[in-house]
C-alpha cells in the first residue's frame, strides 16, 4: 500500500504548501539510529508530496523511519513572527513499519507552537 504524508496548518486553517520535508530511513538497531536521507520535496497546495506516495508498495520495506518537517521555515514563509530562535524548528517523527503490505499514512498537524501525529488511513 505504501507511505504518505499530509500536512495540516492549524494556525491558518490550511494545507502546509511550501513545507519543506524530507524523509530519512534509519537504523532502530543502532543506538545513535543512523538516518540514511531518501527525499527531499516541497509540499504541493494540497499539504501533500507532489510526487504522491513516499513509497509506493512494492518498494516499502518493514522498518524505521524518521519524516523532518521545516516548521520554522514554513511559518517564517507564512509571514508569522517567531521568536528566535522558534519554539519548533524542525519537528522530527520517528516511527516503525513492521507491515509493508499495509498504508503508513502520517499526518502533522501543525501550529508554531504545537504539533500532533497519528497513523492516518
């Protein structure tokens, strides 16, 4: 089924267009959890990758990864005053696929000061 994301600006009240967000695959066995970079993208008008799905099905794997979302970049781009440095700079998510035969869908809902995550459908 595959991996996506969707953002959500809460602030606004709208998608997150012009996100920046990349997408690591990471070592969970390693302490340090070594993060190998995949993808980088901008999210298109609708909160999402241009490109569509992060993985498709055939090339999801079982595994961990990490999802980096510009927050401060992007309120910055918004015209929304942060104070320096920001209370979020770069929201990280860490998280497991143990079924790739599944959809891993993992939205952020996002506000300078706040953010919120779930497996979505």
């Amino acid at each position: 089924m595959g991996l996506s994301t969707h953002v959500l600006d809460t602030m606004h009240g709208t998608p997150a267009a012009g996100m920046r967000v990349a997408l690591y695959a990471t070592d969970s066995a390693s302490p340090s959890a070594k993060a190998t970079l995949v993808k980088q993208f901008v999210l298109n008008s609708d909160g999402r990758n241009p490109d569509g799905m992060l993985y498709d099905h055939d090339a999801l794997k079982a595994g961990t990864y990490r999802l980096v979302f510009d927050v401060a970049g992007y309120f910055k781009s918004q015209g929304v005053a942060l104070p320096e440095p920001a209370f979020l700079n770069q929201v990280g998510l860490d998280f497991g696929v143990a079924n790739a035969a599944q959809h891993y869908h993992v939205p952020l809902l996002v506000s300078p000061w706040s953010y919120s995550t779930y497996r979505g459908s």
